[in-house]
C-alpha cells in the first residue's frame, strides 16, 4: 500500500506537490491544514486520513480530530499534530508512546522533516516537514512510502524549493 505523507500546509497545495501525490493508495496529513479546500483536494487523489493543527480552524476541527490511532497492513499507527522530535517530546506524548507503543508515531508542527526509529517507544517516528508556503523552511518537504506488514519499506522524502519572488 502507497502512502503520502504531508503536514502544515497552512492553506496551500499545489500541483507541484499533487504530482507526487498521484498514485497514492492512501493520503495522510498530519495538521496545520488551514483550509478545507486542501483536504477536499486531496481526498479526490485518494482516500485521505487527516488530524487538525493549531492553527485550524473549528471547520477543519469539526471535520478532523486531534489524534489519528489506528491499524493497517498490520501496523499501528498514531497521528497527531504537536508531538516533539526525539529526545524532548511534547509534554504528555511519550508518556502516551511508551504506553501504546506504536509502531509508527506520525507529527507535523516543527516544519522538520524526522524519519528516525526510536527507542524510546521502539517505533518509527515519523515528520514530513511542511508542504506549504507559510514558515522559514526553505524546502517545503513531504513523504512517500509504502506500507507492508513489516512496516514502511522504500520511503521517499521529496522537496520541492519554493520559488524566489523578486520585486
């Protein structure tokens, strides 16, 4: 099963990261949407699985929930938006890792793309950084992968540089 991953897209997609979104089995955002648009863009591309962000709106709240647990190809996964990056976790997140144990624990927020295997919760922690404009990020980022009952196999991380804008 392909999926794509992207975060903080603060109200903007755009083709150059639809692209790589196209054959997709599944699409998975992890927060910080800023508009419906984007999601209902994306859900036309493939089945969308999506949590909200800080800076959501209640639309997008009432449409998405904060945390995202579930299973699929025999994994368990739990997406959230505000989760840290290991060693220092958001307060009240490892505690919850270290119980549940996910074997992939998926966050945004930081704009910093994270692929790392953890020992903290022995799982993969997983960030694609952020897909949209807003931010100091130079490189906007998502991921691609695919998910096996092994885990994430052949991940990709893809950047796309953001235009400069002379005046």
């Amino acid at each position: 099963m392909k999926i794509g991953l992207l975060s903080d897209t603060h109200s903007h997609i755009d083709e150059r990261v639809l692209k790589h979104l196209d054959n997709c089995d599944e699409i998975w955002h992890a927060g910080d949407i800023g508009s419906l648009e984007v999601t209902d863009t994306l859900a036309e591309i493939a089945p969308l699985r999506a949590v909200y962000g800080n800076i959501d709106g209640a639309d997008i709240r009432a449409e998405f929930p904060r945390d995202l647990n579930f299973e699929l190809k025999g994994q368990t996964i739990w997406i959230t938006h505000i989760g840290g990056r290991p060693p220092k976790f958001a307060s009240g997140i490892l505690s919850k890792l270290k119980e549940t144990k996910p074997n992939i624990f998926i966050c945004g927020h930081s704009h910093i793309l994270i692929a790392k295997s953890c020992q903290e919760f022995e799982g993969l922690h997983l960030n694609p950084g952020a897909a949209g404009l807003y931010g100091n990020h130079a490189v906007r980022t998502l991921m691609r992968f695919k998910l096996t009952q092994k885990g994430v196999k052949d991940l990709e991380v893809i950047e796309i540089k953001r235009k400069s804008v002379y005046l």
